[in-house]
C-alpha cells in the first residue's frame, strides 16, 4: 500500500494489505513526488475513499465496482483535496461539474478524481514490462486525471501501461500513443508491443485484450488481431 502525490496536488493511492499491515506500518509515501501528504492525511483519505469513494463506484457502475471491491491490489484510487487550488484549475463549476459536486467536494474535503484498474500486480512485474490496464475512470472532464495517473503509475514502476479497450476515447489514445511513444503507425505499435513486453507470454495476452485500436491504424479487427499474435 502506497500513496505519490503528483504535482498538481492529486494523491494516487493503493489500499491493498492495510488489514496485514495497519494503518501506520502498511502506508508508504513516496517522497519522490510528495509534496504536502503526510501519514496523517492518510487516513482521512481512506475514510473517504471507504465511505465515499467506492460507494460512489458502485452506484456508477456495479460490475466495475465489484471487480475494484474483490481486487484491491491492483487498484489505484486518484483523489484532490478541496481547496482553492483544486477548485480554480479542475474542479470549474458549469465547466466540468456542478454546484453540487463543489458543495459535496467541501463537504468531504475530497474529490474522487478517477479510479484505475491494472491487470497485474505492478510490485511483482519487471522494470519495462507492458501491463494492461482493465480499466480505467475519470469522473470529472478536462482535468487530465486519466493522464495524471497513467503518468504515475508508469514512472513510479518503471512500465508501459496498455489499455485493453480504447472504444470509448480512441482519438485520446491515439493523440497519446504519437505524443508519449511516437506511435504513428500500425508497424509503430506492435513494434511498441513487442519491446515492452517482457516476454512472449504477456506479448501474447496484450495482444489477444486490447479492442478499439483497429480505429485509429486503418486496419480491421480481424487482420489487426491476426498480424500482432502471429508475426512472431
């Protein structure tokens, strides 16, 4: 269990083997990109994250929630504190939310921002290694936080991060995959592929998961799924 803070005041937390652990021996902070979170303010977080956060999951969204709820290892919770910083540069009232969302975000002294999935157990997966991710949630528009955690997890590891499904922001991917990989092709990606997954085995299941990129290479499913398991 850990919690980085990342430039923008956002935390991303992982709640995992705090009921090994405790509260205090089961949280470390990340210094490296710490800037004001402490042990302290870790445990308003979990509060909020236990009696907020995931029942606000939940209500959005059942199956995702009971996946998140029974696979806590491999899932990381993005939260910001209320404060005039949060309110000025992401939180906008009629921009990408509501009156209410502020007055909820006081009330709780939080905001959950996203929520993201990963397929592996990233303390177990080697350095440059390719994960998938599952899934992967904002839930406020125009605040980067899909961005901000994708960015995090893949530092913080040391990996590339995957989504299996780009169907509902294909063009976001796209735009990220030529801006942080210099992916600009069909070729480019499954070059991509190839390198940064550490062996055959998770090549292969990469390959097998992902939907939605046939959208933005030109290519159909089928010939796109035929070429990337078997161009070994």
């Amino acid at each position: 269990m850990f919690a980085i803070e990342d430039i923008g005041g956002g935390i991303l937390i992982n709640i995992d083997n705090l009921n090994k652990k405790g509260l205090w021996n089961g949280v470390d902070i990340i210094n490296k990109y710490n800037f004001n979170i402490d042990k302290y303010e870790v445990n308003d977080i979990l509060e909020f994250i236990v009696k907020k956060g995931i029942k606000k999951i939940i209500e959005d969204d059942n199956n995702i929630g009971i996946s998140i709820i029974t696979n806590l290892k491999n899932t990381y919770f993005y939260v910001m504190r209320d404060d005039k910083h949060t309110r000025k540069y992401y939180m906008r009232k009629y921009f990408n939310c509501t009156e209410y969302d502020i007055k909820k975000g006081r009330r709780d002294n939080y905001y959950l921002m996203g929520v993201i999935v990963v397929r592996d157990d990233l303390n177990k997966v080697k350095k440059k290694s390719a994960v998938i991710i599952d899934w992967v949630e904002a839930y406020y528009n125009k605040t980067g936080t899909a961005k901000n955690i994708i960015d995090l997890l893949q530092k913080h590891f040391d990996i590339k991060l995957i989504p299996t499904n780009i169907n509902p922001a294909y063009k976001y991917w796209k735009k990220y995959l030529v801006k942080n990989y210099k992916i600009k092709s069909f070729e480019d990606f499954k070059y991509h592929l190839w390198n940064s997954s550490y062996n055959i085995e998770n090549y292969f299941n990469i390959s097998y998961d992902i939907e939605g990129y046939s959208k933005i290479y030109d290519i159909d499913d089928e010939n796109m799924y035929l070429r990337l398991l078997y161009d070994y």
